[in-house]
C-alpha cells in the first residue's frame, strides 16, 4: 500500500497492476503473520464516528416460528450498537478512544452514555430529542445471533457542536455513522476506514477516499462491487465469519480455528465479532502494520469476541493479542 499522490491521504494500491476489484483468489492463507509484531503502543490517538443503540439479548433454542411461544434461558442488556463495539475493541488494544455519537435525550440514552463511559470510551455526544435506537439480538443454541431494530439510527452531523478538529490529529478513525461533512472531518486522520453501512451514496458523493472499507461479504446492506466508489478504497475487506474472508485488493485470508460446539459451551454468541475485527484492523493499520498483520490481530479480535456473552465479555486487550499471534507464530 502506499499514499494516494492525489492528496486527500488514503492509501491507494500498490501500482502492481492490481485490479481493487479482481475477484479473490488464494493469496494470503494464514492465522497470523510471521515474525516479532510492533507493539501497538499506547501512544495512538484513536477515535470513533458512529452510532450507539440499546441492546436487549435474549438467548433461544432456536428462532422461534411463526405463532410459538419459547421460554428464553438469558436475557440481559447493553449500550452497543456498530460504533461503539468498535471503539471498545480498540480501547481494549490502545487506551482511550474519542467517539462521536449522538444519543436520544431518553433514559436509555443516558444509561447508554453511562455505561460506555466506565469502558474507557471519551464520549463527544449530539443529543436528540428523537429516542434512542433500541435492538434485540436473539442468540440461538449455536451462538449465532439474529438482530432486529427499532428506532431510528441516530447519527452525529458536522454541526453538531462537538469538537471535530481532534480527529485531525487521529491515528487512526472508523466511522459507522455519519454525514458527508463529518466524514471530511474525519479524513483528516492518517487512517480513515468505514463499514459500508455508513452509506456507499454518502461516501461517493464526498470524494474521500477510504483506507479501508471493512463490511460483511454476507450481508447485502454491507454489501460492496467495482465501481461503487470513486475513489475505490485502498483495500476493501469482506468477512465471511469462521471462514475469514477476502481482500481486494489481494485475496482470502483464514480466521483462526473455532469450534461450533465450544461456542455453545462458553455461552458465547456472534454479537459483534465483526466490529471487534473492525476496531483490531483499524488499530493495527493506525499504528503502521502491515495489511497481513492488521488483518491477523483483526480476525484475533472477531475469533475472541465471540467466545464472551453479550458486546464485550470475549474482547481481548493488547497482551492477550501478543499472546494469540505469538502462540500461533510459535
């Protein structure tokens, strides 16, 4: 990867004659990268640009069909939501993180503010007289979770009085929700990246150029195809959960090795592992690894979040990544 010579400071692909678009092919088949890793430091300046909702878990046998009634065996509840989970993750690696969010002037919303606060997160927050999104994520036998949402997604906006000038001194930003002037704000950092959630309209009709487009190959709202962007992403990274996924440029990366039924055994469940990876990717590309090493401790990241209960339980700190990628290295 290098520096985009059109100036706006995205990174661009190497000029190998790589199509950003190709589609993936077996090039990058590994758990961790080979060799000593950069520490990660405690010196990044990180921030988040997102949205936060209330979310309600409630562990089932299975999803339930039409007209039956279950008895659920968990039921608990968190501040979550895309950019928050993202924000902790990176917290858990570098320290505190900035994140700009707005939140419904509601009680939930301030149990959300509360709550995400204790978690090391420095909160900038717009507060709207609209409520506060709420989510149910029912968590199956397996692990796996099913998300419905009520509620409009409240997102931060450029003239919201929040003090958009720290993201010019970012390390690193992922920004989940957003309008286009607040996305020029936070390209201003050295490392922007974005889910495609954020709105692929949005993004083009900006111009900034994204380090890195982070979105599940699965789901079709993260979906992402050549020609989306203008300009494409430096690398965009689709993942495909237990499988890992690929990059394009580039190619298929593997997540590392999990077992279906020691997920059901540890209680564990889905919420979040992709924004776990998120937030690990980010912060590795923040603090100048490579792309190999910053999709490893991402995938580190994904595979730990869902060993936990609910958002955050499973999400690993900076020591406990050493030790995944040194074990596997080893």
């Amino acid at each position: 990867m290098r520096k985009d010579p059109g100036g706006d400071g995205a990174l661009a692909p190497d000029d190998d004659g790589d199509d950003p678009h190709q589609p993936p092919v077996d090039l990058l088949p590994f758990y961790a990268p080979p060799g000593p890793l950069t520490a990660l430091g405690t010196g990044l300046r990180l921030a988040v640009v997102g949205h936060v909702e209330w979310v309600s878990f409630v562990r089932v046998p299975a999803l339930p069909r039409s007209g039956q009634i279950q008895r659920a065996s968990d039921l608990f509840e968190q501040a979550a939501g895309g950019g928050a989970v993202v924000a902790a993750q990176m917290a858990r690696l570098a320290g505190p993180v900035d994140v700009f969010t707005a939140l419904g002037r509601d009680p939930l919303g301030e149990r959300a503010a509360a709550e995400l606060s204790e978690r090391g997160l420095n909160l900038h927050i717009a507060w709207r007289e609209a409520p506060t999104r709420r989510a149910i994520s029912f968590i199956e036998a397996s692990g796996e979770r099913s998300i419905t949402v009520y509620g409009e997604r409240l997102s931060p906006c450029a003239s919201d009085p929040l003090p958009w000038e720290l993201l010019g001194s970012c390390d690193g930003v992922f920004v989940t929700a957003c309008d286009a002037e607040a996305l020029r704000h936070a390209r201003r950092a050295k490392v922007l990246a974005a889910t495609p959630r954020l709105g692929l309209p949005l993004i083009r009709a900006t111009g900034v150029g994204l380090d890195a487009l982070v979105g599940s190959a699965s789901d079709p709202g993260e979906s992402y195809g050549a020609g989306d962007l203008d300009p494409p992403p430096g690398v965009y990274v689709g993942t495909e959960g237990a499988q890992g996924g690929y990059t394009c440029p580039g190619g298929r990366f593997q997540a590392p090795q999990r077992s279906a039924v020691g997920l059901e055994r540890c209680g564990g469940d889905t919420y979040g592992a992709g924004d776990s990876f998120a937030g690990g990717l980010t912060t590795a590309l923040a603090a100048g690894w490579t792309l190999e090493e910053a999709l490893a401790l991402g995938s580190h990241c994904g595979a730990a979040c869902i060993t936990g209960r609910g958002a955050y339980a499973g999400q690993i700190d900076g020591a406990a990544a050493e030790r995944r990628l040194g074990s596997v290295r080893d």
